[in-house]
C-alpha cells in the first residue's frame, strides 16, 4: 500500500526543531523505527518525522489503522490529544492545540443544533451497551468547553489561555515566530499582540531587544490608563491571597458545571425534540 502523506497533516503540528530532529535520526539509525507510524486507511497521521527518515535511510517499519477515525475532525483531535500529553510541547504549543480542540467542539456543537440532532446520542440509542467502547473517546467529549477546562487540560493557567488567544488572534507571523524561538515569552507577545500589525512588524525585525521594550511600552501604557483605585484593588488583593486564590477556584468549578449543566441541557432538549417528532 503506498503511504499518502497530507501537508496538512504534517504541518497541523508544530514541527520539530533541528536539534530534535537529529536526535530523532540518530535514535532510528541505532535502534531502528519501534514504534508503528499510525494510518487511517492510506492517510499517514501519526509517524511524519520517523517515515521521512525511514524513507531517506531505508529503514524498515511497520504501520497501524486506527479505524475509529469518521473524519478528519476525528484525525485532528486525536492528533490533538496525543500532543497536549507530550513534554516536548511548548507551553504556547499546547495553548494552541487546546485552542484548535475547542474550536472543533464548537464547530460540532453548531452543527448539532442546526441539525436538530446528537450525533453522541444516536450512536448511543442505536448501538447495544457492550458496543459503547468501540466509539471513538470524542465522541463522549463535552461539546462546550470553558477556558478553564482549556487551561486545566493544557497544563496551562486561564490567564495564560487568555494570552494565547490573543497572540493566536491578533499577532502577526513575525511576532508569532519570536515566540517559538524563546525570543520573548508569552505575556510579552500577548502585549505586543495588542499593537497595529505595522508595529509588531518593525519591532519584530528590530530583533528581542525592541521586542521586550515594546511589550514594556505596552504595559506601561495599561498602567497609567488604569481606573483609580486599581492600585487600592491590587493591594487588597495582595494582603488576601488565600482567598483570591480560593475564589479563582471556586470560579473554575462554577464554570466546569455550568459548561456540564449546559451539554445535558441540550442532550435532554434533542431528546425531547426526537420524542415529539
């Protein structure tokens, strides 16, 4: 069977860097591929780097189907969720990757509601109980997903989420790929993020130095635009940390339930509808 490799496969994940994937080389050249590059039907998912290399050394390996993928939605979460589990991944990556997840919910969840349906639940009403493993795990996935469940499943902090979004949203590639490179760091992009695009340009260009200022120039500007009183709130918030860190929790609980309490709404709601029809 010949392999088909799809580019947007292999670029849906960050690519690896030189130094990684040297080591990769050397690792197949001295123990060969042990690990099977992951097929749907002729489509390579899994294994990009490793069958590229295989190929360039003739390199045996061998390959598995995953036949639970229905889509290629279902490629890219699995994708997703193979990544987000990986130590290699940046903590940008992974906010990227959660982002991309919740998108894909989303995009599902509307297509549900126009189509009246739930695709979960007719699986489930029309398979037997001993059948309910074989469905794919996203299948079960809750299709609202607050930042906070974001957060937690990234490893990342909700206000770190927050930034990501509006690196993912708003920075141009230049500003993007300072990022990567560890040339500034997230709350420094999400700052420059805020800029007109003709400004993260120059300062990208400018190099890390100009970066970091702009990003300064930026807070600094928050700073003395803040409501009066902000300073007050801030020390407040301070002498109590216990309990803004409590509160933030409770927060995050609400919202886990609240985005729960929503998903079964609308599984009773389809269920109601199926029952009138």
């Amino acid at each position: 069977m010949d392999i088909v490799v799809l580019e947007e496969l292999k670029a849906y994940i960050d690519p690896l860097t030189a130094d990684e994937y040297e080591a990769l080389e050397r690792s197949l050249l001295a123990e060969g591929c042990r690990d099977a590059l992951v097929l749907w039907n002729d489509i390579l998912v899994d294994g990009h780097n490793r069958y590229g290399i295989c190929r360039k050394h003739g390199l045996p390996f061998n390959t598995v189907q995953n036949t639970r993928f229905q889509s290629m939605d279902d490629v890219h979460l699995w994708m997703i969720e193979q990544h987000l589990g990986r130590r290699s991944v940046s903590d940008y990556q992974r906010g990227v990757l959660a982002l991309r997840k919740r998108a894909i919910l989303g995009a599902r969840q509307k297509a549900q509601r126009e189509t009246g349906s739930n695709s979960g639940m007719a699986t489930s009403a029309a398979a037997p109980d001993d059948d309910a493993d074989a469905r794919p795990p996203w299948d079960d996935m809750p299709v609202a997903v607050s930042r906070a469940e974001l957060a937690r499943e990234a490893k990342l902090s909700s206000n770190q989420v927050s930034m990501i979004e509006r690196i993912h949203a708003q920075a141009t590639p230049e500003v993007v790929e300072a990022l990567k490179s560890g040339a500034i760091s997230i709350s420094a992009a999400a700052a420059v993020a805020s800029l007109p695009e003709d400004e993260q340009r120059s300062a990208a260009q400018a190099g890390k130095a100009e970066l970091r200022q702009a990003a300064k120039r930026v807070r600094d500007a928050r700073k003395r635009t803040r409501p009066e009183g902000a300073d007050g709130a801030e020390a407040a918030h301070d002498e109590h940390p216990a309990d803004a860190k409590a509160l933030r929790r409770r927060v995050d609980e609400l919202e886990r339930e609240n985005a729960q309490l929503r998903g079964q709404v609308e599984t009773l709601q389809n269920q109601l509808q199926r029952l009138r029809g």
